[in-house]
C-alpha cells in the first residue's frame, strides 16, 4: 500500500493508503477530497484534477507531458510543482506523495 497526503484547499490534511497502479485522481476520488471533480473521468481532458506536488516528489513523479502541459496551461494559478492528478499512475516508491489541491478548487 502506498500512503499519500492530499491538502485540501482549506488546509484540512488527508491521510490514505492506496493500491499501486492506481492514479492519483482516483484515489481523491474513491476518498472523497474536495476539489477534485475529475469531470472527465481522467482521460486529461478537463483540468478539474489539477493539484500542487509537494516539491520534493517532483523528480520521482516526473515531469508533465505535452498534453498534460497543454490542459495546465488553461488553469488558474498554474505552478511549476502543477499536474494533473489523473496522470499520475501510483507505484510503491511514491510511498509518502503529498499533495496540495489550488484553494481556488475549494467548493
């Protein structure tokens, strides 16, 4: 199991372990973390996934690909640490992501 750390816009932290091979959207899905709507159904198409990596994740989940890019491109307050959390697929040396979904999220 892999545990990952979801903040939420309002700064509530939310602790989970999750199966590998699993993406990280369907994770805050199934558990419920707000401002995550993945409308699209996490085919990288509407951006209602997007979350802030903790930093010092950002090389073991590497980088954005052009797609990906192109969708962050079209959300607010894009960052550097942005992705899309529906094409981040979990695997076991990710044990311990944390996460900050954007405030401007929040319901």
């Amino acid at each position: 199991m892999i545990k990952v750390t979801f903040v939420e816009g309002d700064g509530n932290a939310r602790i989970f372990e999750v199966r590998g091979g699993m993406t990280l959207m369907e994770a805050a899905v199934r558990e419920g973390v707000a401002g995550i709507e993945a409308i699209c159904g996490g085919s990288c198409a509407c951006a209602t996934c997007h979350v802030y990596v903790n930093e010092t994740w950002l090389q073991s989940i590497g980088r954005a690909n052009e797609r990906e890019s192109e969708m962050l491109d079209a959300v607010p307050n894009r960052q550097a640490n942005s992705r899309l959390s529906c094409q981040i697929k979990l695997a076991e040396h990710m044990n311990g992501l944390e996460v900050r979904v954007p405030s401007s999220q929040s319901p």
